[in-house]
C-alpha cells in the first residue's frame, strides 16, 4: 500500500503490517477498512475521534479525517454507500 493511502500500516506478503514496529496484524484479528468513496466514512471518523482519550492518536485521526474530506472534495461524483459483497462460511 502506499504510504498515502495508509500510513501506519504497509502490506507486506498479503498481511498488514505496521510500518513503525515492523509487525504484521495477526490473521484472526478483525479489520475494516474505510475507502475514501464511502460517504459515511467522514462521519464514522470523526465520531472515533471524539472517542479517543490520546492526544496524539485524535491528531492522527484528524490527518485522516483531512484526506478523506480532501478526496470527497475532488471526487465528488464517487461518492457513494458502498455495496459490499458478503462473503461469509
């Protein structure tokens, strides 16, 4: 992944992996990613960061929040409620 699109983590053999300690996410571990298209994902996001007790970790959040607006501003005509496919066993 590019640095980005996402820049705590990196994708390294199929798993995520954090770029500052060099460790993958553990395949049993959910994960969700927010796309910059889903038109929901601003407001998810700054709904997490009121949440957030750590300063630094509201701040990173609100870099994200930042691209993510910035993106909707561009792509305008992208935007959209995703329609995700569920693939469960």
């Amino acid at each position: 992944m590019k640095k980005k699109q996402e820049p705590k983590y990196h994708c390294t053999n199929g798993a995520l992996v954090n770029r500052e300690t060099d460790r993958p996410i553990s395949e049993d571990e959910p994960v969700m990613i927010f796309r910059g298209q889903d038109k929901h994902a601003v407001s998810v996001l700054e709904y997490y960061q009121k949440l957030c007790k750590d300063a630094n970790h509201r701040d990173s959040v609100d870099e994200r929040i930042k691209a993510f607006k910035e993106f909707a501003r561009e792509h305008h005509g992208r935007m959209k409620e995703p329609d995700s496919a569920t693939v469960y066993a």
